[in-house]
C-alpha cells in the first residue's frame, strides 16, 4: 500500500505531463473498447441473424449441404413430423420449423424470371420475428387447401414480374419424380431482406403448397430454434451421439458452420480491429516511455541516493513501475467509465449506420459494453505501461551511482 | 574497520586519462570522526565514493570488517546494512515525509514496523526533529533537512557514515548543531565518519585529518585542517 502511495506521490510531481499521459491512456483505452463494444455487437446482430435465417441447428439428411440434388427433395427428409414430434420434446427448444427449398420460374404470363422459393410454415414469420421488411401487403395466412395459395415475393422479383398485391403468379418447378409441375398462387405480399441479390429471387409459399408442387411430402430441412442459444453445443452433443442417432441417420448442423457473412464479418473486422489495437498500443507505450523517460532522467540524482543506501536496481525499477501502474489504471477508469457514458448514450440516441455493403437498410449504431473486453484491455494496457516504465526507467537505474549523484 | 590499500584510480576524459588517486592507503577505526580535507580536484570527492563503497572501478584493495569487498553485489549489500550517507543537498526523497525518509533504510533491511518505528522516533528525537515527522523536506528548512539526513544515515546504527560537505550548504549556527549532532551520534553508536569537507567549522571537530592534494594523502593527523 505504501508503495503505491508513493507512486500516486510520484505521479503528482509533474501533473500536467502526468495528466497528458493518462489522458492518452484513457484515451487509447475509450477507443479500444469502443471499437470492440462496436465489433461485439456487429458479432452478435448477424450471429442473431444468421441463427434466425437458418435455425440454431439445421437438421438434413448427410450431405444435404455438400452435395447437389438431381431432383428436388431427393434428399429430403421423410416422416418430418415424427423428427419434428421428437426435437420438440427436449425442454430446451423453442420451436422447429420444416421447410423446403426449391427452385424454378415464376411467370406473370408474358414474363419469366428465375426464383429461389422457400416453402415455410406461415407461423414461422412470426416465430423468427422481425426479419424481413414487409414493402407491401402480408405475409402467409394459415394454409387453407380450398382457397388460393399464397406467394410473399421479394420486392425486386415482383418489380421484375410487375406483380401487385392480388395478382396472379404461376410457379414452375420440377417434381421430385422429375416431370414438370406449375401452380397459380396469389401474391399476399411484397418484402425486402436488405439484401438486393436476394430481393431479385427469393419467395416464399406455404410448406404444403410447396411439397404440392414438388409432388413430395419430405421436407429439405428441419430448422431448430432454442430459448438459450448457449445450449446449442450442449445439444448439439446430445443430438450427434451414437445412442441419439435416428433412423436414417441424420446430420446436424449448427448455425456457425453456415453463417458465411458471419465469419467474412468477423475476420475482417477481427484483423481491423487487431491493427487498430497494436497502434493504440504502440501510441501508449510511446506516450508512458516518454514520460517516465522525462522523470527517470529528472529524478537521476535521487535514484543515486537510494542506490547509495543500497536500493538494488530491482527495487527501483519496482518503484517506477508501480507510477506507471498508478497512470494506467486511473487512464484506464476513464476510458472505461467514458466507454459506458457512450455505450448508454447510443442506446438512447437513435443513430443510424448506412447500410453495409450489398444490403439496402442500415442499422442502429450501437456499442456493447463488455466487463470481460474491458479486463482484458486494462490488462493489456497495464503490461504496456509496466514495459514501457521498465525500459525507461533501465537507464537511470544503471547508471553508476557516483555519476547519478552528481547529476545536475 | 575500512582499510584502503594501495588505491589507485584513474579517469578517461576523451582521449586523455586523468589520474585521480595515487596509491592511497589509509585505515578508519571504531567510532572515529576522519575529516577528508583538500582544494577541489584534489581527489577527496574519489576518495569518499570508495570509502562509501560507491565505486569500484579502481586498482588497490578495500577492506569493510577486515572483509575484501570485490564485487558490485557485495558492496551494495554492505552499504544497505553497514553504511550510511550524508550529503551537500540532503538528498531526501522529496515524496516521502521526514519519518518516511528515516525509515527507508530500515524497510530496505525488512526490520519489522514496531521497532521501526520505534527506531525512526527514537533518532528523530535525538536530531530534535520528532515534531516534524510528518513533514515533507519541501516544508523544512536547510538545517532541518540535513538532521532528518543524519537521522536516516544513523538509524541503522551503521559502522560507517559517509557524509560529502555536510555543512556546506547550512549556515554558521545550524553548521555546529549539524557537526554536534553527528559527533555525538557517531560515540553514542560508535558509529565512524568519513567526512570531506572545506568547512574549519566541521574539520575543528574531528578526530583526524586527512588531507589531500593532487590525488596524493599529504597528511594524516589530528590537526586543523585549512583548506
């Protein structure tokens, strides 16, 4: 305790470059976690997403995501709702969803275009919550085979097929036997992912109508959604061991092993965020060194002194690397406290990120506020500064005393 | 107690090496108060710094205790234990109190805090210092710094002092408190002094003079010394 007073006394002999120094550690210490806050919740929002576009865990049959079908659903899951009856039975999963991917051509009678449907409950809108942006109209009422079926379009496919809300669309697909299949569906409603790409191609249309289409009752995959996404790999586990297996065996995929943004995302902003580290600490480092430079070369003829009395230089290396210590953590408080006046403030602020790359919406600008980035960060800024008083403070304590006493 | 044998030192300025101690040997006993005396440049000041073991990069031997002292490590390890300092400008640690400094050279020799403390008030006492304790040396004056100086140089009862013009920068009065204070501490804890100074004030006192001039003793005796 006494020598950390003496440090705090230490720092207090030049305030205003003491000040300068912790102002910079703060400073360096704000941007860090800002910028990590900023990368943590990016992280989190397309880990959400991605999650949500694909279920937790997908369920398929082996291979269904390495190899290409022949034919639709030629790797489809048979008997779903017994799988489904089962996933639903473990405390921890929220819901499951079957669905069916196809592809064909959409058609307004005088104009063609490419599609990617999804055939999906129409509760899983809901389920999934708010993840598409309705431009137009609805999303899929419950499935009544004596009424019309239904297709929500993507904004630029029904601006493609100049289709309205109420108008008439005819789908063409290939049956799972591989003969030709075409249905007329109404257009309920018109949406946007944020994605134009995907905007150009996708609809969806109830999980019956498509396997109607597909002339099937398998499904392509079983998406499993959890209350707590920790209990995921927990699951996972549990799902893949031998004793679990169902017959066929079937694979599980967690949402990680397909969210490709995700980890495109996350190295960039990895990399970005780990060169910005290394220069705030190389700015850190400078910063201190330079101090404790100044006061190790102010402060020679003292350091003579204690040396005279029999100070190893240990112990006086010890001596500037507790003031060090002293500035790195009053810097780093303040760039902690000011990183959660700014992770507060943003939640209140409504401030709008323009839209990333290859999307059409923004997204709010928010900073998370981490307890464990912070450690990590006063951590790293506390070695930085108890390395760089070390080396500043090698050259007072080796020099011979009989010079350091006579230092003017 | 200290011995000199022999000591030879010589300094590199440039190209040139200037030879600063010719061939010295003297010996310094038990509760002995030496005054080191000689005009600047004569080689006290080098002198002084081996004596205090503050320096090793000379030719000859020094002897603490009848123990060759022959390393870095050994002679830091005497001066911690065994020596105390005294210098021109007090050299106390300008963030640390008055008892603080007095205490530095027991918290170095790990001596538990109640008979440091008892130590630190027991020589602020007898330096006339103890209402001052508190004190920071920015909040002393010249003369009260220089005795919370010879406090922290006696507190180990060490067998040596090693003290560089001690009165130089005091004025007449405070001088011959300061030289009593050091006198009479050193036979209280037969303690030795080795003390360079110009100062007759301070030389009037001591036991011995040595004096020096151009690297050379040219007189060891109890005398006056006249610098």
């Amino acid at each position: 305790m006494r020598r950390l007073t003496q440090a705090w006394l230490n720092v207090q002999r030049n305030r205003r470059r003491s000040l300068m120094s912790v102002s910079i550690i703060a400073i360096a210490v704000f941007a860090l976690l800002s910028a990590g806050g900023f990368g943590l919740y990016t992280y989190q929002s397309l880990a959400e997403a991605s999650a949500r576009e694909s279920g937790h865990i997908s369920v398929t049959m082996p291979g269904y995501f390495d190899s290409e079908e022949d034919y639709p659903l030629q790797n489809g899951i048979a008997d779903s709702n017994v799988l489904i009856k089962s996933l639903l039975s473990h405390q921890q999963v929220k819901a499951v969803q079957p669905r069916v991917e196809f592809s064909g051509l959409a058609s307004n009678g005088e104009k063609s275009a490419i599609f990617i449907g999804q055939g999906v409950q129409p509760n899983e809108f809901r389920q999934k919550g708010p993840f598409l942006d309705i431009v137009e109209g609805k999303l899929l009422d419950s499935y009544n085979p004596d009424e019309a079926p239904q297709v929500v379009l993507g904004k630029d496919l029904a601006r493609n097929l100049k289709m309205q809300i109420g108008d008439w669309l005819t789908l063409l697909s290939t049956t799972s036997e591989g003969a030709l299949n075409a249905y007329d569906f109404v257009v309920s409603g018109i949406v946007s992912t944020g994605v134009p790409e995907m905007d150009k191609r996708l609809l969806y249309i109830d999980l019956n109508a498509a396997q109607a289409l597909l002339d099937s009752q398998r499904v392509s995959v079983v998406s499993m959604y959890f209350y707590d996404y920790q209990d995921v790999g927990p699951m996972l586990q549990t799902l893949s061991a031998p004793s679990a297996q169902q017959t066929p065996s079937l694979e599980f995929t967690p949402w990680w092993e397909r969210a490709v943004f995700y980890d495109a995302v996350r190295n960039l902003y990895n990399r970005i965020f780990g060169v910005m580290g290394a220069v705030m600490a190389l700015v850190v480092f400078v910063a201190l060194f330079n101090t404790l430079s100044m006061s190790v070369t102010e402060r020679t003829r003292e350091i003579g002194t204690l040396a005279a009395m029999g100070t190893s230089p240990a112990e006086q290396l010890r001596g500037f690397v507790y003031e060090a210590l002293v500035m790195a953590l009053i810097g780093c408080v303040l760039g902690i406290i000011a990183n959660g006046a700014l992770s507060a403030g943003l939640l209140v602020a409504d401030i709008q990120m323009p839209p990333p790359p290859g999307r059409t919406d923004g997204y709010p600008l928010q900073v998370y506020f981490s307890p464990i980035l912070a450690l990590w960060v006063t951590v790293s800024i506390a070695v930085i500064c108890a390395g760089a008083s070390a080396i500043a403070a090698l050259k007072g304590v080796r020099k011979p005393i009989t010079e350091a006493l006579i230092y003017v | 107690m200290l011995q000199l044998s022999n000591i030879n030192k010589s300094y590199r300025l440039g190209q040139l090496e200037q030879q600063a101690l010719f061939d010295v040997s003297l010996q310094v006993v038990e509760a002995e108060l030496v005054g080191l005396c000689g005009p600047s440049g004569s080689g006290k000041s080098t002198l002084l710094n081996i004596c205090g073991l503050l320096d090793q990069q000379f030719d000859g031997q020094v002897y603490f205790s009848g123990e060759q002292v022959t390393g870095p490590q050994q002679a830091m390890r005497l001066r911690r234990s065994q020596l105390g300092f005294v210098f021109q400008r007090f050299n106390l640690v300008p963030v640390m109190s008055a008892f603080e400094n007095v205490e530095y050279p027991l918290q170095l020799n790990r001596i538990a805090t109640p008979q440091r403390k008892q130590r630190v008030n027991e020589l602020l006492e007898a330096v006339g210092m103890l209402e001052h304790a508190g004190k920071r040396p920015d909040r002393l004056s010249g003369g009260q710094q220089q005795r919370i100086a010879l406090a922290r140089a006696m507190v180990l009862k060490p067998r040596l002092v090693i003290a560089d013009e001690p009165t130089a920068s005091l004025d007449s009065q405070t001088a011959h408190q300061v030289v009593s204070l050091m006198k009479q501490l050193s036979h209280q804890h037969g303690t030795s002094i080795v003390v360079a100074t110009h100062d007759d004030r301070m030389s009037s006192h001591c036991d011995r003079i040595i004096r020096m001039e151009d690297g050379r003793v040219v007189s060891d005796k109890e005398a006056l010394c006249v610098a």
